[in-house]
C-alpha cells in the first residue's frame, strides 16, 4: 500500500561565507576560556603537535566522543593525520561559557576531502575546564551538513 506524503520544499544550506565568531560569556575568566577554545581548534587545523595542544588540553583530558583517543597526544595525532592529508578547516561560530563548562559550534570542512565546496560537519562540542584553565573533559555532536534543508535558515546563522 502506498502512503502519498507530502513533499516538503528544499532550500539550499547557507554556510556563511565569513565567520565572525561570537563569544558568550558573563566576565573576563568566561572570555578567556573561550579563547582557549577557538585557539585550540585553531592549532587543530593548523599545527597539531602534542606539544601545540597541550597548551590547551590538560595531560589527563578525558575524551568522549568515541572518534577520538584519551589524552592531548591522542588529539593531536588524529587531526595530525587529516591535516597531512586535506586542507582542513575550522570555523567557529559561537562559544558560549558559564562557569567551567563551554559549547561550542563549529563547522568542521575539508576532513576527509579536498573539494573547495565541501559544506562539512556541523558541530556542538562541549567542554570542561581545570583551574589551571586547560580543558579536562570534551563530549561531541556531529552531523553531516546536507546541501539541502527543509527550512532556509542554514545550520550556523541566527536568525532574530
């Protein structure tokens, strides 16, 4: 028996063309952990060297997402490894800070490809940080950024 479901229309998904990363948070130790975020999916993309994320990742950093390794050395050679292969990108869109947690949303392109259209993974990371103002603890969402949505709005703009 066949259902007749309706049709939805599709729009193609914005991906911004500059990002302008936008910092939430309530004081100066909130701003400053932010930074250690964005600097460190700076040196993902760029240079990631055990020593270049351990500035930011503390020695027992605890992973969760099950993609990745325990541990700043772990890290650094699984971004290593793409970024010797493809011209990785990280795009920061917002980080958002209370207290010794963070959330980040990014747009990870060119992982696993080297196409200059490539609309990549659109990423929720959460983070926690120690005293010493390294990150302890990460959790993950990723998802494939499809060419196509459902609403026009993109997956990385806010709209109001």
């Amino acid at each position: 028996m066949e259902t007749n479901k309706p049709s939805l229309p599709m729009h193609t998904n914005l991906i911004p063309e500059e990002v302008a990363t936008k910092i939430i948070a309530a004081d100066q130790s909130g701003k400053d952990k932010a930074q250690v975020i964005i600097d460190l999916y700076q040196a993902l993309a760029t240079k990631p060297t055990p020593e270049a994320i351990a500035q930011y990742v503390a020695d027992d950093y605890i992973q969760h997402s099950p993609m990745l390794p325990d541990g700043p050395e772990g890290l650094a050679t699984f971004f290593a490894s793409l970024t010797e292969a493809y011209p990785v990108s990280i795009d920061v869109h917002r980080v958002l800070v209370v207290d010794d947690w963070a959330m980040a949303h990014v747009n990870f392109r060119n992982m696993n490809t080297d196409d200059e259209n490539d609309l990549g993974m659109a990423g929720v990371d959460i983070y926690t940080f120690g005293s010493d103002g390294k990150i302890t603890e990460h959790w993950d969402a990723v998802q494939e950024v499809p060419a196509q949505s459902a609403n026009p709005n993109g997956m990385f703009a806010k709209i109001g």
